[in-house]
C-alpha cells in the first residue's frame, strides 16, 4: 500500500485506466467525506463491538482485499477506517459507489439474490430495478453473515489420515506418561541418545525417562519448583535449575557413567539460580552448556524488566549483554539457543540465540514485534576499558517470515515459536526450521520457514545497521568499519594473533556497543514460507524435521505441533520451479484432552517423536504404514516417504538395492505405474448393494472415500442406459459421508456408482442399485387387517437386510450370529448336566421317615431348649 502523497502521481500514470485508476486524483480524506454517508461505515463499528465478529470482519476485509486484485494501492490505509477501506475495496474505489453496486459485487452469482437486489420481485423492470431504502439495514446484515460464511468457509488443507487418542492407544505405536491428572506442565529439556534417556522438567519434579518406551524405567525426583534447565555437565552429572517460588536455585543431578546403573540422585548442595534461570517459570528460560560454562538467555530479576544473554558456571568472569540498552535487547521473549560451527576452527563457532522482541519503528512511537537471532562468541571475556564484563561480539538481524503477493506487498507473520536445526551432507548446509504466527487481528495465521545457514552467515558479514536524518530512520552504515570486524571471534582464523576480546581496540568496542544490528534481513529459501495456515482453527507451536531417504530421493518431512494438542506429519513436494505443494499425511491426537504442544523431539535413531504439554508426555513412531489401508493403491497414494508396497501390505520402507519389488512414487504418487498387477481392479468391480427407498420419502446412500482428501462423484445407471452423472440440486445432496435424496421419486430408481478422485485415480468405492417402492406397496406390506407382521413369514430375511445400510447389514448379521451361538451353548449345556436323582429304593427307603423329620442345622448360639 503506497502513501496517500503517491496517489495523485500514480493516478497521472494510470490515465487511461478508467474510474479505478482516475479515483487516486482525489485524496484520502475527499473519499472519507465522499463515502460518510453511507451505512457500512457507520454500522462496522457497531459490529466490531464483538471480538469474534470484529476477527472475523477484519480478516474477510484484509482477504478481500488481497484476493480482489483491485486498485486499492492508491489509499493511505493508515488513514481510512476499516469499514471504509472494505467499502473501497469492494467497490473498486470508483465514484459514485452505492450500496448497489456493494450489494451487487457481494452477491454476484448468488441467483434470485440478484433479482431481489434488482428490485424484480418487487414490480420494477430489470433496467430501472433499484434496491430499496428500506431494506438498507436487511441488507447490512445479509453482508454481515457473507462476510462470516466466507471466512469460515476458505478451503483448508486436511491430513490424508486422522488418527484419535483411542487409535493411537490401539496402534501399538504410541505411548503416554504422566505423573498426575492434573496440568503439570512438562516440558522435554534434554535428550539424550548416547544412554537413551530423556529429561523432563515439571511442578515439582524432574523425570528420567527410557527413549525405548517412555513408561517402562521412568525415574523422578521431587524438587519443589518448576525445573527450567538441565543440561549435561559431565559423563555423570547434570545441572538443573529451576525457578524456586521466584527464587532461583540449581543443583547437580547424578545420573551415572553406565544406562544401565539406573542411577538418578540430586546431590545436597546447591547453587543460586540468578543468571541462569529465570525467577517467573512462565517466561521461557534457554540455556547452553559449553565446556562446562553455561549460557542462558533469560531474565534476571524479579521484577522481569532486565532481560539479559549471560555466561555463569565458569572459572572467568562472568559476562552479559549491556544492560538497559533497548539496541540490545528490547523486551525479549527467548525461544532457543544452538552452538554452530563456523568453518574448521573451533575458536570461530558461534553461539545463535533466536527470540522475539518489541522494536521502535522509524516514527519514535510504535513497537512492533520482530523475530530475531543474535550471536556471540563463546570466548568473549568483555573489553577492556568499554564494555567490560559485557559482549563484544553480540551481533543480531531481523529474520523475515513473510508472503509477497503480487502487487508487492508482503504480509509477515512476525511471532517466532519454535526453532529446529537439521544437518544436510552439504558443508554449510546447516538449515534452520522456524514456525511463526501472525500478530495482526486482521490476519491471523502460521507458517513454517526454512533458512539456510550460508544466507545467515552472509547477512552478519554484510553492512551494519544505523540511524541518521532528520526522521533518524535506519540506513546502512556507510563510513569505516574498524579492525578486525566487529563480531570476529578472538583466536580464530581471521584474528590467530589476537587471544581474547580483552586486546580489540576500543574503536571495535565502541563499535560494537552503538551498532549491534545488521541492516539486511535474512530471508527463507525462496524468499517464501513452506508452509502456510491462514483461517484454520489452529495454529502452530512447534516443529521437528527429520531427513528421509525414498526410492526417488530425499525428502524433509515436517511434524509440526498444534495449540489443540495434535501433531500434523508434513511433506513439501515442489510442484513447479517457482511454487511447492504441502500435504498433510496424517494428523495424530497425541493427548487424550486437549492441550497446546509446548515442543517436539525427534530421534532418528529410535525412529520415535516424543511431544509434550501441560498434560504429559507422548511417544509415538515416525511411521504407522498400516494405517493407509491394505492395498497398493492406497499405499502409493499416501505418499509417505516411510512407506511402500511390499507385494503382500504397505510397510516401512528401507532404502536397501535388494528388495527391487517395492513400490514407491512419493513425488507423484500414481497408482498406475506403480500398482500394476497388484489388486487394481479390485476397485472397478466392488460389490453391489441392493437398497430400498419409499416414494416421497429421503433415502441416504452411504459411500465413504478411502481418503478425506479424495473428490467424491455419483453416476447412475437407469435400466440398460449408459451411466449418467447425478445432478446435484436442493433435492439431491452429495455429503462427506454419502449421496441425500429428498423425496424419492420413481425416477431415482437405478443403479448409483460412488466414483473417487485422488491425486488424478480414479476409483468405484459403492455401487448401490436403489428400488424405490410405491406407497400402496408399504401399505399393504404394512395392513394392519392381517397384523403388523403377518407379511414377514413370507418374505426372504436376506431380502429384508437388503434393505439396510452396510453398517445396519452387518450389525444385524452380527446379532444373528451371536444370538445363535448362544442358543447353541445352552444346548450343549443342558445336554452335559445331570440327571435328577430317583426314588429311594430297598434299605435307603426305611430312612425316609427319620430324613424328614430331622431338622435344619441351627447355625445362632441360641441357648437349647428346656
């Protein structure tokens, strides 16, 4: 969007353009007074009174705008209200615009809404039909509910397979642990893989848990805060540091030198907290131990206003980022911490801190959040007359995590809530995964964006960010850059003659201290995210990427956690040179209520995901191949990258030469060329199912896709005709689950096929023949002269089932058989039993009289009678 100074000039150029180019002659606040008249402007606000419709409205707004291509670049958005530069937009900012041609660009192709707008129905000709005044306030709010139905209604991507908590629990491949019913809110702080065990912080405890399965050797410790940092010491030691009722304290965990010793004991003596962890346990806490030296990211008062990156735990002295210096760090919200090599030279790697901050903009008054990523050097020991105890190699830049349209302008998610390094075989190829969320409440969203560490690299040795002019806005530094470069680490290969930070000249110093910021931005690769979620009922929190090797190459699948407590498996797939197609293969509900994942780990060597939330921790594979369905076309439609068709079932697959029968096409995933002479036709003859229907009332007929992400078509087949497409009307609905017909008619009767599209195959899921009977058929089945059942004796049971759905058929089938076996069973058993026992014969006959008068056992201490 171009200030409004620009309009008049674009305007000139556009001359021939029309009312959409001649509109930018005239000034925004002329088009605020041209258009205060009219009734959105005064009703939006009244609407926006409403959080749920003011997100709502503003996000349809925003969208609109965007997706209309209109000339809107020509208004100062800054200066119009909203409601406004909606009506603008829908009107295409010519004069004179009018709720009719509003109502006109809304409903268009909305059918006999047109001719209401139109004003035929109300006696007027087409020409002359105007809308009228008095139905202003109707319309509003028929605007209203579009404005809400089309957002609710974007087209959102949906994962080929969902599987629940009770699925999972049922797979066999997944496991939960938690120590109480209650929110604990753990969190994964270490793993580690050399003795196969993971460390989890929470309320009052920290837990050693098994990698194998996380229920099976768990070891907890109380410890009476939340625990916020553990991180490895040595071979046989930990240090832990949690956040002690606002007073920080850390101790040594004893873990053992061997898994097997299963030793896990916290040792007496403790430590203060300040500087490593920090004092609130709900401001996120990020830490790195180096050489026994421990480097945190964090706040280190009570008050939470000195946010700081800080070295503690080492035998030099203690060095932090300059306090109260909003060039620094202007309220920080730390998200990560990674130690990366650089180059061959160890005396050269640098450590990343990636945080989100509040940042004034050119104008002095607005903050707005950025995300960013700062480094220092891990032998930095602070200057010698400046900047003492403090860094002299803190460098940080902006990362950009934005989409560009068309027009040119980019719309940024700005929030950063997850960081995820994965190692390529490329050197330098170090790639840096981020998921983030939008700020705006006009649009809301998430995305996944990808960085290359090379492009990091190049922006911290590119030009230096600083504030000049009379509006002090940032430019690139343009005069001397001192020797050596600022952000160079001591000893390394670019300073061998120079040992620690304490020898840089005070003008790198100084240097350092009034320039921390880089000018350029790091951009993803391809300048663009890799995933994008706009309008769902979720967003991201996490991520975890692991590197994957297919029968047609290597790929990256995503597992990304959500705020409703579910993790989605994600494969990017270029469909061409400039774009990429993301699918979702399954989507997993790793908590049994609903909880947002505060992070994920991923181990390729146990090929297992561990995710956690406030309500435990979940163990799941990487790959449930069976779940695709049990046929070489589902298999080679999934697309997964851990799987392939076998000859017999859909199973992991191994990257080995020998097993050339395979079946694999993750790119393209065509059945055809991949399933030859595996039960392909299986597809086209499926079995038909009779089903009865009764005039003028709704019959359904069920047919359920293999996949969600499958389009559904009807044909039907009328006596020996050819097949004819159904059409779909008010009468005749296609659902998710099947094909509605309202009030059946004789002409419905034939045979319907549910034909399936995915991915370009084609497929008859059902072929249900539907007999439609008259009433005066039912009602004489149904007389109730010869009673209500009389008809049945004569009718063919399999002829009533037919008449049932699938699942009816087989529940009855079911109960028939169950009821059958049990009548079985007691035949059998009265057949085994006993006979009753005879008359008493011979001597046994001259007892009964004493038998029968011999009375019952008194088993009361009653005393006998006298």
């Amino acid at each position: 969007m171009v200030e409004g100074g620009r309009s008049g000039e674009e305007g000139k150029r556009g001359g021939g353009g029309g009312h959409e180019r001649r509109v930018c002659n005239r000034t925004p606040d002329s088009l605020v007074s041209s258009f205060s008249s009219s009734l959105f402007p005064l009703l939006y606000p009244v609407l926006s009174q409403s959080k749920l419709l003011r997100e709502h409205l503003d996000g349809f707004l925003s969208l609109w705008c965007r997706r209309g291509r209109l000339e809107t670049r020509c208004f100062n958005r800054d200066r119009i209200r909203p409601g406004l530069f909606f009506f603008l937009c829908v009107c295409g900012g010519s004069p004179p615009c009018s709720w009719d041609r509003l109502f006109r660009k809304l409903l268009e192709g909305c059918g006999d809404g047109s001719r209401l707008l139109n004003g035929e129905g109300m006696g007027r000709p087409a020409a002359s039909a105007r809308p009228p005044l008095a139905s202003a306030m109707t319309f509003s709010l028929l605007v209203l509910l579009l404005l809400i139905g089309t957002v609710s209604s974007l087209p959102q991507p949906v994962p080929r397979v969902f599987l629940s908590f009770a699925d999972l629990k049922a797979s066999q491949s997944f496991e939960h642990f938690s120590i109480s019913d209650k929110p604990m809110d753990y969190r994964i702080l270490h793993m580690d893989e050399d003795q196969d065990r993971m460390y989890v912080g929470c309320k009052d405890h920290v837990l050693s848990v098994d990698l194998n399965n996380i229920t099976h050797g768990t070891l907890k410790h109380g410890c009476g805060n939340f625990v916020r940092v553990v991180q490895p010491f040595n071979r046989t030691h930990l240090f832990m540091c949690g956040s002690g009722a606002y007073s920080p304290v850390c101790v040594y965990i004893n873990r053992g030198r061997r898994p097997e010793e299963q030793v896990f004991n916290i040792d007496s003596r403790t430590e203060p907290g300040k500087g490593r962890c920090s004092f609130n346990p709900q401001v996120n806490t990020v830490s790195v131990m180096i050489n026994q030296e421990l480097f945190s990211g964090m706040y280190i008062d009570f008050m939470g206003t000195d946010a700081a990156i800080f070295r503690s735990l080492t035998r030099r002295n203690a060095v932090r980022t300059d306090q109260h210096n909003s060039k620094w760090l202007s309220e920080p919200i730390f998200i990560d911490a990674q130690f990366i090599p650089d180059g061959t030279d160890p005396n050269d790697a640098k450590l990343y801190f990636f945080f989100r901050e509040r940042l004034t903009d050119n104008d002095g008054n607005t903050k707005n959040i950025h995300t960013m990523v700062a480094r220092v050097c891990p032998n930095d020991t602070g200057g010698q007359r400046s900047l003492v105890n403090k860094w002299t190699t803190f460098l940080k830049a902006r990362m950009v995590c934005s989409v560009l349209e068309e027009d040119g302008t980019e719309t940024h998610f700005d929030e950063l809530e997850s960081v995820f390094l994965l190692e390529t075989d490329q050197p330098k190829g170090l790639l840096v995964f981020g998921v983030f969320t939008s700020t705006s409440s006009v649009f809301k969203g998430s995305a996944v964006c990808v960085y290359n560490m090379a492009d990091i690299l190049t922006v911290f040795n590119g030009p230096f960010a600083h504030r000049e002019g009379p509006n002090f806005q940032w430019v690139a530094f343009q005069g001397r850059i001192p020797y050596p470069r600022p952000g160079t680490c001591p000893g390394g290969a670019f300073t061998p003659d120079i040992h620690t930070t304490k020898e840089f000249p005070d003008e790198v110093v100084n240097f350092v201290r009034n320039h921390p910021v880089m000018f350029n931005a790091i951009y993803p690769v391809g300048r663009r995210p890799l995933v994008v979620r706009t309008g769902a009922d979720y967003k991201y929190t996490s991520v975890a990427v692991d590197q994957v090797i297919a029968a047609d190459g290597n790929y990256q699948v995503l597992f990304l956690g959500t705020d409703k407590g579910t993790v989605q498996k994600v494969i990017v797939l270029p469909s061409n040179q400039s774009l990429h197609e993301d699918l979702i293969l399954e989507e997993l509900e790793v908590f049994k209520n609903r909880a947002p994942v505060t992070n994920l780990r991923i181990s390729p060597k146990k090929q297992q995901l561990y995710v956690s939330s406030e309500l435990g921790v979940s163990q799941v594979s990487l790959h449930r191949c069976h779940a695709y369905g049990s046929a070489c076309a589902d298999c080679c439609l999934a697309r997964d990258p851990y799987c392939a068709w076998d000859g017999l079932s859909c199973s992991r697959f191994y990257p080995t030469g020998k097993r050339r029968s395979r079946r694999q096409d993750v790119m393209h995933g065509n059945p055809l060329t991949q399933c030859r002479g595996f039960n392909l036709k299986a597809y086209r003859n499926a079995a038909e199912i009779m089903q009865y229907g009764v005039k003028n009332n709704t019959t359904f007929l069920e047919c359920v896709p293999k996949s969600p992400q499958a389009s559904i078509r009807w044909l039907i087949q009328r006596d020996d005709d050819r097949r004819k497409e159904v059409k779909l009307n008010d009468r005749v609905l296609s659902t998710e689950h099947g094909l509605l017909i309202r009030s059946v008619q004789q002409s419905d009767q034939g045979l319907y096929y549910c034909l399936t599209t995915e991915n370009g195959f084609k497929r008859t899921v059902a072929k249900i023949r539907l007999n439609v009977l008259s009433e005066a058929t039912v009602s004489a089945l149904t007389d109730k002269q010869q009673g209500p059942w009389a008809w049945a004796s004569s009718v063919n049971p399999k002829v009533l089932l037919a008449g049932f759905s699938p699942a009816e058929n087989l529940a009855v089938q079911q109960y028939c058989k169950e009821r059958k076996d049990f009548q079985k069973l007691q035949q059998r058993q009265q057949q085994q039993s006993p006979p009753p026992p005879g008359p008493l014969r011979g001597d046994l006959a001259k007892l009964r009289p004493l038998l029968d008068r011999r009375k019952s056992r008194n088993r009361r201490n009653h005393l006998p009678e006298v």
